[in-house]
C-alpha cells in the first residue's frame, strides 16, 4: 500500500472569549473562619524534591484541588520519577503503579495498560483533551516532552465524556517556564539504543509573558527479538504570553514519528514458545510500519472581574500511519513445526478537533463554601481505517532460512476497512462544598457532578458501501462525601458512572447502543502535614455493561464485567535525601458476567491479564542532603500469575519478580544517570496477543546510562 506524506500546515483560528458580564453572587453572607486553608511548603523544597511528590493535578481534575482533598484514587508520575526510571514509553512510565498493569501484549510498538482489570490502551489524554476512540491502530507517546503522567482509575464521564470506566492517563506537556534554560542529553543502552534530546526555555525577564520553549528527541534502537527495531522522533514548540493583565494563553505544537516493527511472541500451541529462543523472529523484517502525526493547540485562561474565572483549551491532531507485518495466521498456526502466517497491510488516516471551555468560581452561602465549575466540550474524530489481508508464505521454525517471505493469495478488503465520523458535545458542571467539621481543623467535602452527551456516529462500509448512523444522549454523574480531619486522614466514599458509543453493528446492520459502567468506591487518603508524604487505601467494585460481543457475523451488546479489588499507594520524601515509593493491589473479583452463547468469553472467565496480586517498592537515596553528588536507588515489582484466554485457546502465565538498579551523580551544571533493568535477567512472561494464540516474552536484563549537560 503506498503511503501519502503527512505534510500539515493548519492556520490556527483563536476566538476570544466573549466579555459578556457574568450575574455576580449578590448574597450577603459571613464567611466562617473554619475552613482549612490549604498547607504549601514548595517554595522551601529543592525542585527535586518538589517533583518527586506532588499534591495537584490540574490537568486531569480540571481544577486546582489538591489530590488529598480529591475523592478519587489519583496516581502520578512526576517528571524526576520519569528520570529515575529513565522512561522512554507511556507503559514504562505505569510501571509500579497501584492498579495499572503495563506491556501485558508484549513490545509490539503501542502503549499497552489495563486500569483495574480493564483495557484502557485507547483512553489516553493529552493536558486533558481526548486524544482517539478508535482503536482499529493504536498509539505510543513521546515520554521525553511530558512534565509528569497521571491516572485517575474508575469512571470519569463526567469530566471527559465517552470514556469506559476503567480510568484514564493524562500526559502533561511540557510548557514555558519563568526562567530560562537549556539541557541536552544523550543516552545509550542495550540492543543498541542511543538517544538524544534537548530542552530549551527562553524567559525574558524572568517572566512566562513571552516565554518560549521547545523539546525534542531522536532515539534508535534495536530489541532482543532479532531484526525488530524501533525509530522514534520527536519535536514540540510552545509559547506563552499575556494578552492583558487578566488574559493569558499558551500556544501548542508537536510533532511525532516513529518507525518499527511488530514483535508478536511464539504460539501457545502445542508449548512452541517454550521450545524456541526469545529472540526467534518469523516475521519479513523488510515489513515495516510507519507513524506520524502533529498535534495544535492552545489554552487560554481569562480572569473575569466578579472573580469567575475561564479556561479554554483547544488541540487540533491529524495522524497517519500505515505500513505491514507479517503475523501467525489463525488462533492455532502450528502444523508440527511448520507456521502458517498472513500478511497485515493497514493504513490509518485520523483527523480529530477537540474544544473545552469552562468558568469556575469560588463563593459562600451561609457557613458553606462552592467551588462551581461549569462548561462544555465537543470533540470531532475522522477515522479512516484500510485493512487488507493475504496468506503468506509458511515458515519451518526448524529451518528459517527457507522462508517464502511472499503472498500465495490476493490481498483481501478485511470486514474493518471503514471510514468512521464520531462526534459528541457534553455539558457538564460540578460544585465542591465544604464545611466545617466536628473540630475546627477539621472539614467536610461534599462533590457533586453531572454530565449530558450528544453523540452521533456514522460508519461507511468500504466492503459494502453501506453507511449507518446512531445518535445517543446519555446522562452521566459522579458524587462523593469526603472528610479532612486535621488535614492528615481523610476518608471517603464515592459513586461514579460512565458511557462509550460504539462503531460495532448488531443483526440488523444498525449500530449498537453505547455500553455504559459504573463503580463504587470506598478508601481513605493519608499526608503528612508537611505534605512529603502522600497515600492512599481504596476498596473498589467497578462494572462494565452493555459490551459489545460477537456472536458470529454480527454483534450483541449484552456483554458485562465486574472487577473488585483493593488498591494502596504510598509516595514519601523521608527527608531531604531518602525518597521511597509504594503500591499494592489485590484484584479478587475480575470476571465476565454475561455474553454471549458464541461469544469468545464465557460467563465465569477471568478477565485476560488479570492478575490478583502485584506490588512494587521502589527508593532513591542521596549521599549529600544537598542532592548533589552520588545517588543510588532501585524497584522491585511482582506480579502474580494471570489467566488469557479466548474462544479454544487457553494459557496460563506463571509470576514474575523484577529488580531495576540505579545509580548516578548530579552536579550544578551535569547529571549521570545508569539503570540496570531485570538485574537477574529473569525468563518470564509479560502476555498474549489480542487472540491468545501468542505468548510474548518480558524484557531481559538490560542497560541504560544518560548522561545530560544544563548551560
């Protein structure tokens, strides 16, 4: 299939916010003197250590609230644990996170995650706007040009709109900076991997009003499995200045290739992963894929004069990618040693607007405070999506080298050749209140929110020229009770529901009603006063309706899933030199509750990937208070035995246990950093493919040094 360049040139169209005068709260009200104000020691923090522990999100909340006073479970990686783990990957950067497991589909190129029990590959955000539904190619984001990554697990329709319940990731980007700097680094490793990147902020007179940054990466590097490698490029621009003394935005750009080739594991059939090494490739390594896409945006923030105050963040994205990869034709591909293989060929076209504006305001009624949001969002996705198929030549895994690497059938239109248009507009508001408790250090938190969807779906068959149309109007919600006592220990109870339109067509030929979820959850959030310590314990049951499944040529959406589970999640900075970093979950219950007679999951099945038990301990040690000079740190992360299983093929996959090591030294101007990841370079296995037919094998031990210079 050839392949149109991705040539982009986008006039950005920024309306300003209307002037209009917003109805001021004219109540005459006496504002009590009990509700806490909220603890901030930073500015007395070095920026490590301010980076290493975080109290707000604000991009994934849509608010300034702390993260101790949020009534959610809320993890984030911030930009000095992207460094110490030396992330080059969304699913590198999960690892260790309560809840979250990463790669379950191996090194296949794209960012893999399940969020309590669910997939959620697709349910990324970028300074939170949506990034794709579709799922027909999915994606893998640039870590290099992110500030931090966050995760809210559970439902937030509310906030987002068509969501499953599962949770979301947001990346931050990085953005201009008061004062000016320059970085450039360089890394190198194992399989080959060399990397460079660079930062640059320009501030004039120490100010963001004019300030200028811009990021970028080149990485190349091979992978264990022979004649697999992956090409990566990134560059993102951004500009922030003031329009006046109450108006400010921030202009947005990136840009992102890459170039790679898929790994797909062994067969599960007949224990062939078992017999043959893991580097083992049956793939054409002259089959290749290509990614590109650009992405504009701005934000825009305006501070009204009866103290409402209006965000608006705007991000055009336009994506292409397409290429081929040879693949084990069918769920069992195996006749003795002989595999029979099938040839992708894919071409993906996205085009994607997406538009937030919301005001908020904080006030009192009596002895009760409001913080009120208000706003609305649309989003429109152009998905494009060629599918073509051929049998291959087959491969004697006991004699490769007499491989046909050629098709022995025509290339065939596959039933996802389609170009999709989905679109939806979302009202939604929120109102926080608090009041005081049954001390005066102590408050009550009160959240209440809700959400109503228009959405459209259209589907053109290219196969059969058909097209179908769905709208939805959906109502979401969310509600949660919270009490701060002392601004240490705060307990919580929340409910929260959520909605995803579907392209999948039932019987008729009609498209199917979008499935809906919803989650309970309970926990308690923990800080120290000084707040360099942050946690959190949560019990959560969480259910997934109305999923689409198969039941041969068509689909029905009956399908539902529940996961239960417990989740704990600890980050402290002990004191000025010694960080430490903790999470457990216990997963239960992560069943399929109903399906279909032919569907491939049967009623009483484990969810894929699933494992009950995983845990992480990680630490990082300075030998100077100062944090400058020599620091040594690791993790340590295990993950139970999990289950993969679909229609006939069934696989269980034994635990794991992995030990990374780092070490480094920081001066004023330089910093070494080394990591060894695996450091027992143990055999285990991270998953499957999609079907289940595909063991794919965890990384081995490698090495990973970055050495980077700030002038």
């Amino acid at each position: 299939m050839k392949k149109q360049s991705l040539a982009v040139l986008v006039p950005m169209l920024m309306g300003m916010a209307s002037q209009s005068v917003l109805a001021d709260d004219t109540t005459t009200t006496t504002e009590p003197t009990t509700t806490l104000d909220t603890i901030s020691i930073q500015a007395t923090r070095s920026d490590a250590e301010k980076d290493y522990v975080t109290t707000v999100a604000p991009n994934l909340l849509k608010s300034n609230d702390s993260l101790f006073e949020t009534a959610k479970s809320v993890s984030v990686i911030t930009e000095e644990q992207l460094k110490q783990k030396q992330a080059t990957t969304v699913s590198e950067a999960l690892k260790g996170v309560a809840g979250v497991s990463t790669g379950q589909y191996g090194r296949r190129g794209w960012d893999d995650f399940v969020i309590r029990g669910q997939l959620a590959n697709s349910q990324v955000m970028i300074d939170g706007m949506r990034t794709a539904t579709s799922t027909n190619f999915l994606n893998s984001f640039d870590v290099s040009g992110l500030e931090s990554v966050e995760v809210v697990k559970g439902p937030d329709s509310v906030g987002f709109g068509q969501l499953m319940p599962a949770g979301v990731v947001n990346l931050t980007t990085k953005k201009p900076k008061a004062n000016s700097f320059q970085e450039v680094s360089i890394s190198a490793g194992s399989d080959g991997f060399i990397q460079g990147a660079f930062d640059v902020n320009y501030a004039k007179n120490n100010s963001t009003d004019g300030a200028f940054r811009i990021n970028g990466r080149v990485a190349d590097s091979d992978d264990p499995t022979n004649d697999v490698y992956f090409k990566n490029y990134y560059i993102a621009p951004s500009y922030h200045f003031n329009l006046n003394d109450k108006t400010d935005m921030t202009l947005l750009a990136s840009y992102q290739a890459s170039k790679y080739v898929r790994q797909q594991g062994m067969p599960s059939q007949n224990n062939v992963y078992k017999n043959y090494p893991s580097n083992f490739f049956f793939g054409d390594p002259n089959r290749y894929l290509n990614d590109e896409s650009v992405r504009l945006g701005y934000q825009l923030n305006h501070d009204f004069d009866n103290d409402w105050h209006l965000k608006q963040n705007f991000a055009f994205t336009k994506r292409e990618a397409d290429g081929s990869a040879v693949l084990a034709n069918t769920a069992r591909p195996m006749t003795g040693s002989v595999m029979r293989r099938q040839l992708n060929d894919q071409l993906k076209q996205d085009t994607i607007l997406s538009l937030d504006t919301n005001v908020n305001k904080s006030f009192y009624t009596g002895n009760v405070s409001h913080d009120v949001m208000v706003g609305v969002d649309g989003f429109r996705e152009r998905s494009d999506y060629a599918f073509y198929t051929c049998t291959f030549g087959t491969m004697d895994l006991n004699n490769p080298q007499s491989a046909n690497n050629n098709c022995t059938s025509a290339l065939v239109m596959h039933n996802n050749h389609a170009l999709n248009h989905l679109q939806y507009v979302g009202l939604y508001a929120k109102n926080t209140m608090r009041t005081k408790g049954f001390d005066d250090d102590s408050q009550w938190l009160v959240s209440v929110g809700g959400r109503y969807d228009w959405s459209q779906v259209q589907s053109d068959s290219r196969r059969t020229g058909l097209t179908t149309k769905n709208s939805d109007n959906a109502f979401t919600a969310n509600a949660s009770v919270m009490y701060d006592w002392h601004n240490m220990v705060a307990p919580y109870v929340s409910y929260a529901t959520s909605f995803l339109p579907t392209t999948d067509k039932g019987q008729d030929g009609s498209i199917l009603d979008p499935e809906t979820g919803e989650q309970f959850e309970v926990g308690v959030k923990l800080q120290s006063l000084d707040q360099r310590i942050q946690g959190t314990l949560s019990y959560y049951d969480l259910t997934r309706k109305d999923v689409a499944e198969s039941n041969g040529d068509y689909y029905v959406a009956v399908g539902e899933q529940n996961t239960k589970g417990y989740e704990a999640e600890v980050k402290a900075m002990l004191n000025d030199q010694w960080n430490v970093s903790a999470s457990y979950s216990y997963i239960p219950t992560a069943d399929v509750i109903k399906a279909t007679a032919k569907s491939n999951y049967r009623v009483g099945q484990r969810i894929n990937h699933v494992p009950k038990n995983t845990y992480s301990l990680g630490t990082q040690y300075y030998f100077d208070p100062s944090q400058k000079g020599w620091y040594v740190g690791g993790m340590y992360r295990h993950e139970d035995a999990h289950h993969a299983e679909r229609g006939a093929v069934s696989i269980d996959l034994p635990s794991y246990n992995l030990l990374d090591l780092e070490a480094g030294y920081q001066a004023d101007k330089w910093r070494l950093g080394m990591m060894v990841q695996n450091v027992t370079d143990e055999d285990y296995y991270s998953g499957t493919s999609p079907n289940a037919s595909m063991v794919t094998y965890g990384d081995p031990r490698s090495y990973r040094m970055t050495l980077s210079y700030q002038f």
